[in-house]
C-alpha cells in the first residue's frame, strides 16, 4: 500500500479532513515549516563528510588542556581499551539475567573490591551514573538515614553537582543550603557550619579535594561537628593513592567519580559515580550490590545480592529507581587498577601533586598571575587569578593552541578574575613551557 494511501486511510480512520488537522493543538508560531535536510548521501560520500567535520576538533593529544573541574586527562592502558571492547563485555545494557553474566559480575565485584579498599567504606555498589547523581542519591540516604527537612553542601562544591542535587531533593521537600568556604584557605568554614547544623539537618556533604583543589585537613572536627547526622564524602579517587581515605575519618557515606581510572574524557562523558556506605546502611543504599558465594556444586559463583529498585522489590521500599549502571565503565576502572596495581597508582598520584607544584610556581612567578589562588595543600588543581579578564585569557590562551583552565567569575562572583586550571601526569615540561609562554604574552 503506497504511503499516500496509508495516509489517507488513517485520516479516515480518525475522521480528519487533513493532515494539519493532527497538529491543531500546537500554536501556529511555534511550527515549522518542514525540516530543510539536504539530499542524502552515499556511504563514502558520508565518510568524507564525518571526517571533514571530526578534523575541526582539536584533541588534547595534539593541544594541551589544562582544564579539570570534574573530568580529568589521565594516561589509559592500551589493556583497558582491549578488555572493556571483548565482545563478552562490549553491550549497551546490564543483562537481566545476570547469574549467566559470571565474567561480568566478578568483574563488578573487583571493581567494588578497589573502591571499597581506596574508599576505607564497608560497602561500594556497583557504580552510579556519576558523581552528580550519586550526591543527589547520598541526599536521599541520608534523609532515610537520619530524617530531617534540610541537607547542607559546601559552597566549594561543583555548581552542577549541586543542581543536581537540589533537583534530587526536591521532590521529597528537602531543602538544600549552602555552607561557606574560608576564603583564605578554600576549606569548610567550621563556624558557618556550626551555625547551620540545626536538628532538622540530615546531613553534610564535602569534598576532599574540593572543588577549588584544596585538600581537606579539617575532617576530624567536621565529623564532631557533624554529630549524629550522616557525613558525606566527595573524592576524586586518584588521591586516595596519597591521601587517608573517608571512611577512616568517620564518613557515613562516599561518593566520586572513577572517570579518573581508564575512562577517557570523550567531550564530558560518560562519567561512572562512585557509592559507598557503612555496613549497617546498606538496606538504604541505593544501586546493585554484586556478591560472591557459592553455586549448587561448592564452586565459586557471583549473583546480584542487592538490587533496591522498584522493579524488584514494593515500590514503598523502594531506595531509587535507578535501573542500570556504569557496568563497562566499572569493568574498565577494575582493569585499570588491576594493570597498575598499588605501587603504581601511588606513582601516578605523586606526579599529579608534583606537577601542580610545579606549574602553580611557574604562574605564580608569571607577572599578572597568581597561583594557588587558596593557601592550602592541593592535589591536582588549583585556582588561578590575575589582573586580566579571565575570559580573554582564556580566548588568547586557545589562539595560541592551548587549552587554559575553566573561568569561574559567573559561577562564584566572589572569585573576581579567577580560572580554575588543572594538571595531571599527561603533561609534560614542554606542556607547562607552552602554556606559561603563552601567558606571558598576554596583555
């Protein structure tokens, strides 16, 4: 039946007169008046044309980026790509029958194995979507965990991870407020949090780094302070190779991101959160738990052990309604680790800290520049301010083929002239020699 009679038999069908009738309820300044695409093209014809369009990018192998603020540019085993493309693994979805998926679900199970040993938590789950939406599920948590109406965040904390958050809370009417940071030093301000701990709080989340870069030397007196109310904690899990990690410091619950392990940029996605909790929240933790045991013949097995969500359990007990994960991601971050190994991840941590020492001395020694901008140790990022518009630093900076850090003047109007730069072991001397070159000939 041709198409035209297709057409004209559902008009019927619905008694319309024409095809404009379908669209009656749509106001007339809003339509189109068809799509204006151009002819179609052959295979090679296509091919040449994605090329053309893909030889526009510039890729921070070919231009050096120094631009951090949640997603990072770190060195991939060629291993990672070889395992996480095995046709065993390589699917876009999470089996629904996952006790046949046993390579799967022991990788899954390493991949919480190393977060739980990096973490210091009890519990890891099997991944999030990403760090935004595993903070927005930790607020949730933790109003399951200690009640109350109001969740505080510290101010230096990413802006979209706190959208994300609010957006999350929102529809359970919980109120998410701000806590200050020392303008000095970038850390929690102790006494804005003492004001704010109120008995309707249910927790408070913060960042060690931080969002600025600052390594957080105050998690003793904020857990005090804090009290019974649920703690948690935002990591950047390559630091845990140096730093002590939050479950030793009296964390309920951690969140991150595990991009930083064998995931590569790829313009912003996709990321792989991270979520760990204590042993005695697990029953309220959302997400898929992978456990091992053994089958019906004694021989090791690994099952879904956990998996909250409404298509498994009472919509009432519930804990989220997320309904797959990072899995490949998961599965790249346990290669990841498992290539590197400890004594490995502790070296790549080290350079990271090294070169951000470094290159913050060289801007700092840069005229016009000052570098970090907070008085504290830092990981791998650091605040940048100066005398000259950010904006127009930032442009010159890409005129001269590199890519400078993320302006933060519209985000935190307080941090007047202030970029935010990152640096990790991908870059180099020449690296840093190209980009402070090319600061020093701005004007």
């Amino acid at each position: 039946m041709a198409l035209s009679e297709c057409s004209l038999e559902m008009l019927q069908y619905l008694k319309l007169k024409s095809v404009s009738e379908l669209f009656e309820d749509i106001p007339k300044e809003v339509r189109i008046d068809g799509l204006r695409l151009p002819d179609g093209l052959s295979e090679l014809e296509l091919k040449r044309d994605l090329e053309a369009l893909m030889s526009r990018n510039t890729p921070a192998s070919s231009q050096p980026t120094f631009l951090g603020a949640g997603v990072y540019h770190h060195f991939i085993p060629a291993a990672v790509r070889a395992i996480v493309s095995r046709s065993e693994f390589l699917t876009s979805y999470t089996p629904y029958q996952p006790e046949i998926s046993q390579g799967m679900l022991q990788a899954l199970f390493e991949y919480q194995s190393f977060m739980a040993e990096l973490t210091g938590m009890d519990v890891v789950n099997s991944s999030m979507y990403d760090s935004s939406t595993a903070l927005g599920e930790a607020v949730l948590m933790s109003h399951r965990i200690s009640g109350g109406s109001r969740f505080l965040v510290s101010r230096a904390t990413s802006p979209e991870k706190k959208l994300v958050a609010k957006t999350y809370a929102r529809g359970a009417d919980i109120a998410v407020d701000e806590v200050d940071y020392d303008p000095t030093t970038g850390l929690v301000d102790l006494s804005d949090l003492k004001i704010k701990m109120k008995d309707d709080v249910a927790g408070f989340y913060f960042e060690n780094p931080n969002f600025f870069g600052p390594i957080e030397s105050q998690a003793e007196e904020i857990r005090a302070v804090v009290g019974s109310k649920t703690l948690v904690a935002g990591v950047n899990p390559m630091s845990l190779a140096l730093l002590r990690p939050p479950g030793e410091m009296g964390a309920d619950i951690v969140i991150g991101d595990a991009q930083v392990f064998g995931t590569p940029m790829s313009l912003g996605g996709p990321m792989i959160g991270i979520f760990g909790c204590k042993s005695e929240h697990v029953r309220k933790m959302p997400g898929r738990l992978i456990g091992m045991t053994t089958d019906i013949e004694g021989r090791r097995a690994y099952c879904m052990t956990l998996q909250t969500r409404e298509q498994h359990i009472r919509r009432s007990k519930a804990t989220s309604n997320i309904c797959t994960n990072e899995a490949l991601l998961a599965l790249a971050a346990a290669a990841y680790l498992a290539l590197v190994g400890r004594s490995g991840l502790r070296k790549i941590a080290a350079k990271n800290v090294e070169n951000m020492s470094a290159l913050s001395k060289r801007i700092n020694g840069t005229k016009g520049f000052r570098a970090p901008h907070f008085k504290s140790a830092h990981f791998n990022e650091f605040v940048v301010s100066s005398d000259t518009n950010p904006e127009k630093i930032h442009r010159e900076l890409l005129a001269r083929g590199v890519h400078g850090g993320l302006v933060l003047d519209r985000m935190f109007p307080e941090l007047k002239h202030a970029s935010l730069y990152a640096t990790t072991e991908m870059h180099t001397k020449a690296d840093h020699d190209r980009l402070i070159t090319a600061l020093e000939a701005i004007r």
